[in-house]
C-alpha cells in the first residue's frame, strides 16, 4: 500500500512537472527529455545479508542551446541488512530490515563548450547537487556537492566519453537500536574523486546504441574499498520522440551492488 501510495503521488507528480516543464520548452524553444526508469540492485557489500535496492526515478532534463538543466525526483526502496552502500545519489547507511519513500532530489546544470579544434572534444562542464530530501534511512540528510567535467567526440557511428569530477560530501546522522535503546551515530564522510568512460555505436539506420561505461568513484569511508562498476547499455529509437534504455551493471568491489538492472523510457518535446 504504501509503494501505490508514493507511486501516485509520484505520477501525479510527473503529469504537473511534464505539463509545465513542456510550456518551458515551447516558450524558450528548447528540447525537453520526460523520462521516468527503475533500477534494481542487489548486494552482499562483504557483509552477511543482503542488501536490496529500487530505485525509481522521475527525470525532466531541459536543453536550452548550449545549456543543459536537469532534475531528478526519485521513489527509494531498500531492504536487507545495515551496511554502508553507494547508493543512487551517494553514500547510505541502510536500515535493518526495510524502508521506502522518496529519496534525495537531485538537480544537475551543464554547458557545452564547442570544440576549438578539428578532431578536438565538445567539453562539457557542470554540477550536481543532492538536496536532503530523503525519508529517514534513504539518504544521509545532508547535501552533496559534485562539480564535474566531460569530455566526447562523435567519429562516424562512434562516440567515446571521458569524464571525472570531485564529490564534497555532506556528514551522516544514523539511527541503530540497541537492547531497546536509541543511538543516534555520526558518521563522517571523505570528499573524493569519480570518473567515468564509455564508448556507444549507433547501428541499424541509428535506431539501435549499444555501448559500454564503466564508473569509478573514490571511497566515501576510512577502509572501505573505491567503488567501481561497469554498465553495458542499450539505446533502442523506436519512434521520433520515444527512447528506451536498458543496461546491467557488475560491481568489481565491495562498495556496490553485485549485480543490477534497469530501463529507463524517455520522451522529447523538441521545438
């Protein structure tokens, strides 16, 4: 019952932000990407239970010539044992047992520099922030800071992409209870470094985009390993405005899930 609950909330959520994020887009003559996806992620993270994701996403992303504006409204589901896990939007310590609501909202700007040379990247360069939106267990409470940049150039029906930033990362209040106790625990987090590549080739008159990204982030906590994870992915076109994403990952450390799965439906308002 209460997963309908925060999925209707959630679409009804989508239809206002859609509505308007859509009379933006024709006022302002700009492309405007509505996607909603889940993400399925499970773990052992070097512990004894097992740590169960879902993660539910509503994205608006608004282009506006060489600007990109994005927002993220997420739905959260996590089940299992407490560990530390590197959750969608960052760190989290999770719950024993299991809790579900809305995540950490998180709003992302770029521009993208053209290149200034023949063969040279588009370099495109940004932020993102996590605001501490999440229900208790979901998130950290505190906001996050990632400036970032990223690199890419399209030969022929090949696109690599080069990217790195450095994540500031807001201090986490948790809550344990002990022989009927409360404790309420601090746990601080260390700023670090991410970086990510991949590689996409679009094929069959470009309505099929394969491709490969691997995602490396610097350890968030004292002794814990750097989390790295790779991502094969389809793009699939299947009509002028509709996309479908779909992809797994495979963690190579304890920091991330073992294994996962997601699709993710997009639809653009293009002027």
């Amino acid at each position: 019952l209460a997963v309908r609950r925060c999925l209707r909330r959630a679409r009804a959520v989508a239809a206002q932000l859609a509505l308007l994020a859509g009379l933006a887009s024709r006022a302002l003559a700009a492309d405007l990407d509505v996607s909603l996806a889940t993400h399925y992620s499970t773990g052992d993270y070097d512990g004894t239970d097992s740590v169960d994701i879902l993660y539910v996403p509503l994205i608006a992303k608004l282009e506006i010539d060489a600007w990109m504006l994005k927002l993220v409204l997420p739905f959260l589901r996590i089940s299992g044992g407490t560990t530390t896990v590197e959750g969608p939007g960052g760190p989290i310590v999770t719950p024993a047992g299991t809790e579900e609501g809305f995540g950490d909202i998180i709003a992302e700007s770029t521009y993208t520099f053209d290149p200034f040379a023949r063969y040279a990247p588009f370099i495109e360069v940004g932020g993102r922030v996590k605001f501490p939106t999440a229900e208790d267990g979901l998130g950290t409470g505190e906001f996050d800071f990632t400036p970032e940049i990223e690199l890419s150039r399209t030969f022929g029906r090949w696109t690599p992409y080069l990217g790195g930033g450095f994540r500031v990362l807001g201090d986490s209040t948790y809550t344990i209870v002990r022989d009927h106790h409360v404790i309420r625990r601090q746990l601080n987090y260390r700023d670090g470094f991410v970086a990510n590549a991949g590689l996409t080739w679009r094929v069959a008159n470009e309505l099929l985009e394969p491709g490969m990204f691997v995602y490396w982030k610097q350890a968030a906590s004292s002794g814990a390993d750097d989390a790295v994870e790779a991502l094969p992915v389809l793009r699939i076109r299947f009509a002028q405005a509709w996309t479908l994403d779909s992809y797994v990952s495979v963690g190579f450390t304890d920091s991330v899930p073992d294994v996962g799965t997601g699709v993710q439906l997009h639809y653009v308002i293009s002027n």
